[in-house]
C-alpha cells in the first residue's frame, strides 16, 4: 500500500473519500505550473496564495482519511523563475458540507496547511500537521464556518496552528469544539479573528497543551464589525508561551476587498477562561 505520488492541483467532489495508506504519501508538485487558476483566491490581499494542492467547491459528504500523508514540498516555493513568487496552500473547500479528516498527516505546505470556507459540519480526529519553518504555515483555518469539531490532533506549525476567521457578514463562526489537542508555533496556538466581518459565537476549547509558542496561546482579535460571544477556554496547560492570553478590541481592515474605513465595532463578551496553567 505505499507508494509516493507526485500530482498537482485535483478536485475533490461530492460522496468522494480520499484514502491514503500508511507508508503512502502524496507528494504536491514541486513546480507551480502544475496547479490550477480556479481555485479562488486567498481572503487576505495575500495572491501569490491562491492557488492550492486539493480543492473543492459546494460538494459533500467528503472524506481524507488513512495513516499515510501529504506532502506539499513546500521548501521547493517559491520557484526561481515565477515572478509572482506563488506559494500554494495544500487543501482549500469552499461551501463543503459533511466532511471527515482522520487518522492523517499533513506536511510541509508552501503556505497554509488548510483553508475551510464556509462549511458547515466538519470533523477532525487524529490528525498530524507539521509546517514549522514555513512562511504563512498555518494549519487549519476555518473562516465562516458551523458545526466544527477538531480532537486529539497534534500541531507544529509555521504560523498559527488553527484559525477562527469570518471574511464575510453573513457567514458566522458558529458551534465550535476543540479538545485534546497539542500546539505549537511561531506564532499563536489558536487565533480568533483579524478577519472578523462576521460573528463568533459557541466556541469551547477544552482539555489542550501549548508549548514552545513565540507569540500567543490564545489570541482574540475582534476589528472588523463582528461580535463575539459565548466562548469557553478551560483545562489548559501551557509552557513556554511568552503571551498565555492576548485579546485586542479596535478597528483594522483586513480582508481582501476592504476599503475605506472599517466598520463599526460591536462587542465582544461572555467569554470566560478557566483553569489555565502557565
């Protein structure tokens, strides 16, 4: 069942499971010619991250599963002859709904790991994501996404380990469940917000360690017009995390179509931290 295969951008459809065995890997094309121009674009003024691995759009009942791994080589990015210095993110799904990641790991993209936009009911259990020394190396981002439940999952990433973001008003972050998970990053162990046009609400995270973090474990930042509330952080052990707890509250536009002044600020509250150890 091993095997190493190399492929550019593919597509992920509907009732489709993407199985990987253990000892086998796939291997993301270390030449950017080799990924698609349809894959949307990245939310933040960020293009030379628009192009992506594994894309989906408006599909369900998707599953990655197996014991093997992707690889995205992203040490191979950005190519000396592409002016536009691409990077590519390893998985991007927009509008997805019903969808399992297990028992996998995820490697070396040449940017974030993963970008869930506006989904609704996802599912992670046992996954491995390993990005550290790469730029943007985010590991799961969920912008605009419901009914998210992320467990038992390791992290050492280049960037923030797991995002909570809203690019859009009417797309809410909303029923949020993280537990016996393990951080670390260059920067934060999760960050909520920065992009935050949309609202939070229902998040618990439970039962976590972070370690060898540069900036925050937990980082909170409401600027674009969203509200936050309703969000549990308990039983949580930190070490070597220089910010345990950062939470901001002002104006910045963020998301890629922003212009002219931001939107009015609304409020965050009920957001309660309980037994954290640092």
């Amino acid at each position: 069942a091993g095997g190493r295969f190399v492929t550019g951008t593919f597509y992920l459809k509907s009732d489709v499971t993407l199985r990987i065995e253990s000892g086998a890997a796939i291997l993301g094309s270390p030449n950017i010619a080799d990924y698609a121009t349809d894959t949307d674009r990245s939310m933040y003024n960020e293009p030379y991250m628009n192009r992506c691995l594994i894309f989906a759009r408006d599909a369900h009942d998707i599953a990655i599963e197996g014991e093997g791994t992707i690889d995205g080589q992203g040490k191979s990015f950005p190519n000396k002859d592409d002016l536009r210095k691409n990077r590519p993110k390893m998985i991007r799904l927009i509008g997805c709904s019903n969808i399992r990641v297990r028992d996998i790991t995820l490697q070396w993209p040449a940017s974030w790991t993963s970008e869930w936009r506006y989904c609704d009911d996802l599912a992670f259990d046992n996954v491995t994501i390993m990005s550290r020394g790469i730029t943007n190396g985010d590991g799961l981002d969920f912008d605009g996404c419901t009914r998210v439940r992320l467990t038992n999952s390791r992290f050492n990433c280049g960037d923030d380990c797991v995002c909570l973001q809203t690019s859009m008003p009417d797309k809410p972050c909303k029923d949020v469940f993280i537990s016996g998970c393990s951080f670390s990053g260059r920067w934060a162990g999760i960050r909520i917000g920065l992009l935050s046009r949309g609202d939070f609400e229902d998040v618990t995270m439970t039962n976590c360690t972070f370690a060898d973090h540069n900036d925050s474990g937990l980082k909170i930042q409401m600027n674009e017009g969203g509200e936050m509330k309703n969000m549990l952080f308990t039983h949580l052990r930190m070490t070597n995390v220089p910010r345990p707890v950062f939470l901001t509250f002002c104006q910045k536009n963020a998301w890629v179509g922003a212009r002219g002044a931001p939107p009015p600020m609304k409020s965050v509250h009920d957001v309660r931290f309980n037994d954290i150890t640092v």
